[in-house]
C-alpha cells in the first residue's frame, strides 16, 4: 500500500493530491499498484446472429486500501450490430489481491460483415479518501485490453477428433500396433477434403486425406505401426494445415486433435498352465499342461522351473522338460517341444486343501510365471450312471399332459465314490438329498425330470471336512406347442405310447409314439343321381388323414403323414393327396427345423362331347366325332424351413423353395405350380401350363 509521511505541509499535501491525476501517489519501493485485467479468452470468435461469453476478472495490485472497478469499451467500436456488455459492469474491490469477476457477453447480428474486429477493453479504478489537514487524495487507474474479434459467417464446419485407440493396449516391441480414431463434423455445414495424421512425438507416422465430411457425419481413420521401445506421445490431428475454415472458439481448431500417452515394452513372452485348477485325491498325482506365448515377436528358449507357494507342503512337482521353445504361431496348435507337462504328486500324509503351484520361466534376463491350483482331497467321484442315458434328454411338463398309466418312469443316478467317505448328497432343483449306498454305488432319489429344473450337483463329503462336486446336465428342455397339441390329441384317442427301452439298470432310452388322424373314422358318401336329367350322375366324396411322430431320448425323432380327399361330382371326380414330412431338431431345444408338404390334385371333367355319323352303304359313313374334355393337374411342394437357430418352425415361419424365397402377406412362401392341360379328343391336343408368379 503505498505510504504517505503525515508530516508533509498541507500545501505540499495538496500538490501531491492534483499530481495523483496524472502519476501514482507515492509508494514504498518494489511495491506494485493499481489493478490488473484478464480474460479467459483473448480471441474470441462468434458467428452472424450469435453470441459468446468471455470471464473478465479485475485484480487488485496495491495502492489504496480499495478499489472501485469500472469496465467498459473505449474507441474505437466494433462495427453496428456488435454488441458487448459486462454484467455486473462496476464494483468494489475491497482489499489487495482480491477480484472482481464480471461476465462480457459480445452478440453479433445476422448482418454483420464477417471479418476480424478489435475490442477496447479498459478498466477504470478509482478511490478518494480525506487525507491529512482535510485535502482529498484520490487514486485513479486505468487499464487497457485490446482483443481481436472474429466475426465468421454462420453454418460452418467443426472438425474434431472424437475418440482414438490402440491395440493391442500393452503392446511390446515388434508388435503391430493398430490405431484407430473416430474424426466427426460437428459444425452445421459439409467439410471439403482435409487431412488426418497420426504423429508420434510429433513424427508422422500416418497421413491420410478424407475426400470431406458431411455435417453431423463421422468418419473411422486407422494406422498400423511397427513398435519399437519406448515411450511415445501419441496424436492425431485432423485439418493439421487448417484447409477448412471452422466454426468454435480458437476458429473450431481446439477440438482438432487428440493424444495419448504409449508406452512399448521390450519384446517377452508369458507363460501359461492349463487347466487352471485340479482337484487330487491324497496320494494320486494330477498333470497340467505349460506353454509360453510370445510377446512383441519374442523366440528363444525358456528354462522353467516349477515350486509350490506354500512352503513345506508335501508334493512333487516334476516338468516334462525344463525348457520350451517360445515363439509367434499362426494358429493354436502348441508343438511338443512348445510345452512341458507339469506333474503333481501328492504323499499319503499330504496337507487336505488347496496350494498354489507357481512354474517360473526365464531367458535372456526376461523373467515371467503363472499359477494354478491343485486342491487336495480325501475323496474322490470315480462313476456317475443313471437309469437312463446321461446325455438324454428330456421333456418339461410331459408327465402332466399323459394319462397315469403311460407316464414317464422316473430317473435315479449312481455314483461310486472313493476315499474316506463320510455322504453323498444329490441336489436337484435346489434341495439336497442323501444318497443311499446299494452296492457300489450311491444312489439318489427318484427324479421326475418332468419337473426338474436345474442341473444335478453331486457332493462327495470326507471324513475330514473335504469336500468334492461334480455336475450333471439334466438336459430338460421346453415342450413346443406344437408337440403339446400333438400329444393331447394323440392321447385323447388312444393313439399314443410311452415306452422304455431296453427296461436295464443303467443307460435306458425312453421312446414317445403318437398318432394322429382326422377324422378319427374315415369320411366316405355315394349317391346315384343317375336319373337327374342334364346333372345326373355319381356323387360322393372320400376324405381322411393321418399321421405319426416318434421322439426318443437319445436325440431322435421322426415327424410324418398322409392324407387324401376325393370328389366325384356328376360323375367327374376331382381330387387332392398331401403327403407331410417333418425334420425334428434336438439341441437346446425341441423344433421342427424342416416341414415339406407335397399337394397332389387332378380332375376330370368331360365338357363336350358330338357324334353324329352318316351311312352310305356302300360309300361307307360320314360324319362328326368330336368330344372336349379339361382335365387338370395340379402340384405343389411347400417347404417350411427354421426363421433362426434354434427357433421352432411353426413359431417363425418361412416357406421356401429350392431356388430361393419370396413373400406373401408378410411371411415368406415357395412358389406353387398349376398346370392345366386342355385335350381335345381326336388328334390335336393344346397342353397350358401356368405358373403361379411370385408376390
């Protein structure tokens, strides 16, 4: 603050009051005053009809105790239609160092000149005080900025860098590094050519001219690199050479580029052991398989050493080989000397529980290791059985839609354990249930699979608080609704059986046969209406239809039928036979992943007939034969195959052909064919065939 001697003349007081007009009072030396402005953005830009904020902020350096801050423009203005206004424009700065912070918004109308103006910014400070014998002092201060405006015209484009990556993300040297960027136009109008690099520490390792990006567009750029070690800033510019004036702050250029920090390490390879866990009965040995993978081009031998981490444990561990051979491969396949088999052996006395196994690899000061687990139990699952096959599967809710006597037997597993066993539990739709020992085996409760829902878990305790599991599938899958129509109809008329094959202990397969026919008695009618002038003849009608479908357990199945319906009006007869095939899939679900439906039609329909003959004894007969007949014949094949994967047919249709598909009504159809063949008795005959076209 500056200092002022108390003992000065009042008239010496007064002449240095009037010289604060033109020179700062007097200060002590080195101290600074008056008051400091500064922005938070020096080159704003803004566009015809729109407007930007810039944070003013008025510092106070020394010299009174306060100081009162006004901010306005000084000449010369910006042009007509831009405007600027500071909110708040004045206020007190009460003590040094402290601010005032005021917001500066400049607006520029639709019909401003685009062009580069400049803003005069001046801060006047000001304070009064009485001073000594009555005089007035007052401090003044005045502070300029001057700031370039640039005024673009409106709609331009924004070039950015949205997004960039790199893989692999831990790269080594020799790898080949991919780098990808996601460039976009964020401004409001379509981008002409420009350019986007990749540098690394500003060396550019990738340039690529995009022929422009429309507005609101993205675009994808990438670069390969052959890395070599060390660390790099990694960049990518887009517009480096400013071909394309943008729109933004800075021109739209701040958002123009991105970096990330890349760090290549020296080429090594990791080691890895497969599987990653064992579980061993105490006194049995279990194997594991080592190999490396080659990191950044690594070749060379690894030696390979094999420990257990937890000290003292009483096992063996043995390497095939103590060294592999490490190098880049092209595919998965692992040679002998590529890998080396770790073996555990375990004492009788050996420690029940888990231990990690730690193999260590070095070469050429490189140094990597991997782990697994060997868990070590008292017990052991050598068998599971069950009554049926283990891989049968099985239908949810079929037990409900058959009548009692033709249900489906239930299911029981058997389980030899060995070792120290104290029980076996079986778990099945989450309730655990002892197992009782017949013979050899454990074996479970009986199991409607009907009803089970979840894997079987099979749980082996010791003596000693071990523990071993084992899982199941149950293979119980969804009944379709088709196959539920199919069972309760064949049901209904007595047309369905279940049966067991071949009725041993172990490894049944059940077998489900249903048949189908409508009507369930064939549908015949004849009448002689012979006597009936002009229509007169024979009428009747034959009609019937029936089907089989076959599924058993061990994923076969069998879907097939026939039917026929015979008209005879007047004597004509006309008719249709449909012969069904259908192709069941068993997986993880049950579907008809094929149906083919062959319609066979004809008809015979006599339309006119003349004869009129002549005798002239001698000269023989003359006269006319003539007769007209239409006898059509029709044949159709629709092929209804699977929409997806594992989807039921008649849950997604799609009707196809061998050449192709086309649609109908929103489903996809095959396409039909209709030939009619007109024959006219004698000897000229006319064949028509007709395609039925595709929609």
């Amino acid at each position: 603050m500056p200092y002022l001697s108390g003992r000065l003349l009042p008239a010496i007081a007064i002449l240095a009051t009037l010289a604060q007009l033109a020179s700062p009072p007097p200060c002590l030396a080195g101290e600074e005053w008056g008051i400091k402005v500064t922005l938070s953005n020096y080159y704003p830009v803004v566009e015809q009809g729109g407007s930007t904020t810039i944070t003013v902020t008025v510092t106070h350096e020394g010299g009174p105790p306060s100081w009162h801050a006004e901010l306005s423009l000084s000449p010369p203005l910006p042009p007509r239609g831009v405007t600027v206004s500071f909110s708040p424009a004045q206020g007190l700065i009460p003590s040094p160092g402290a601010t005032l912070t005021s917001t500066m918004t400049i607006s520029a109308g639709e019909d401003v000149e685009p062009g580069v103006y400049y803003l005069n910014i001046t801060a006047y400070a000001h304070w009064g005080e009485e001073g000594y014998g009555g005089a007035a002092r007052t401090w003044r201060y005045w502070y300029y900025v001057a700031i370039p405006l640039t005024v673009r015209p409106r709609g331009l484009p924004d070039l950015a860098v949205l997004n960039m990556t790199y893989r692999p993300p831990s790269p080594r040297a020799g790898d080949e590094v991919v780098i990808e960027a996601l460039v976009a136009n964020l401004g409001e109008r379509d981008a002409g050519p420009f350019l986007v690099e990749f540098t690394l520490n500003d060396t550019v390792i990738h340039a690529e001219l995009l022929p422009g990006l429309a507005a609101g567009g993205t675009a994808r750029v990438s670069a390969a690199w052959r890395a070599v070690e060390g660390t790099y800033m990694l960049r990518c510019v887009v517009d480096p050479d400013d071909r394309v004036e943008e729109q933004g702050y800075y021109g739209g250029e701040e958002n123009n580029a991105l970096a990330a920090l890349l760090r290549v390490a020296k080429p090594g390879f990791r080691l890895v052991i497969e599987p990653s866990s064992r579980t061993v009965r105490r006194g049995e040995s279990a194997e594991f398989r080592v190999y490396g993978e080659s990191l950044g081009g690594f070749r060379g031998y690894v030696r390979l050493r094999a420990r257990a981490l937890e000290g003292g444990a009483k096992l063996e561990l043995k390497l095939s080989r103590d060294r592999i051979l490490v190098e880049p491969r092209a595919g998965m396949t692992v040679a002998e000397e590529e890998y080396a088999l770790l073996r555990a052996e375990t004492f009788n006395d050996a420690r029940l529980g888990n231990y990690t196994l730690v193999v260590e690899g070095e070469a050429g000061g490189i140094k990597a290791e991997a782990s697994c687990r060997l868990e070590v139990v008292s017990v052991s699952i050598d068998e599971v059985k069950a009554f049926y096959k283990l891989d049968s599967f099985f239908l949810a809710g079929l037990n409900s839609l058959l009548p009692p006597g033709s249900r489906l037997p239930p299911n029981r597993y058997y389980v030899k354990a060995s070792g120290e066993v104290e029980r076996v539990e079986f778990v099945v739709n989450g309730r655990a249930s002892p197992g009782v020992m017949e013979g050899e085996h454990y074996v479970s409760p009986e199991y409607d699979m009907s009803e089970v829902s979840t894997p079987l878990t099979i749980r082996v305790y010791g003596r000693q608080g071990d523990r071993v599991e084992k899982t199941v599938e149950t293979h119980v899958l969804p009944t379709p609704l088709w196959l539920r129509a199919l069972i309760a109809y064949a049901t209904s008329s007595g047309a369905l059986e279940l049966k067991v094959e071949p009725g041993a202990k172990f490894d049944n397969v059940w077998v489900l046969e249903a048949g189908v026919k409508l009507p369930k008695e064939p549908l015949e009618g004849r009448a002689d209406l012979s006597w009936l002038p002009i229509i007169g003849g024979v009428y009747g009608f034959e009609a019937g239809f029936q089907g089989s479908t076959a599924l058993r357990s061990d994923r076969v199945a069998r879907l097939m039928g026939s039917g026929s319906l015979k008209l005879t009006v007047a004597s004509r007869e006309a008719g249709i036979s449909i012969t069904v095939v259908g192709y069941v899939v068993i997986a993880d679900t049950v579907h008809l992943s094929l149906l083919k439906v062959d319609i066979l039609g004809y008809a015979d329909i006599p339309i006119l007939k003349v004869k009129h003959m002549l005798d002239l004894g001698l000269f023989g007969e003359i006269g006319v034969d003539f007769g007209l007949g239409v006898y059509g014949n029709m044949a159709m094949s629709l092929n209804a195959t699977e929409a997806s994967s594992g989807g039921d047919v008649l849950e997604g249709i799609r009707w196809v052909e061998g050449r192709g598909s086309a649609t109908l009504g929103g489903r996809p159809w095959g396409k039909a064919a209709l030939l009619l063949s007109i024959i006219v008795e004698g000897d000229a005959s006319i064949t028509v065939v007709i395609f039925v076209p595709r929609p």
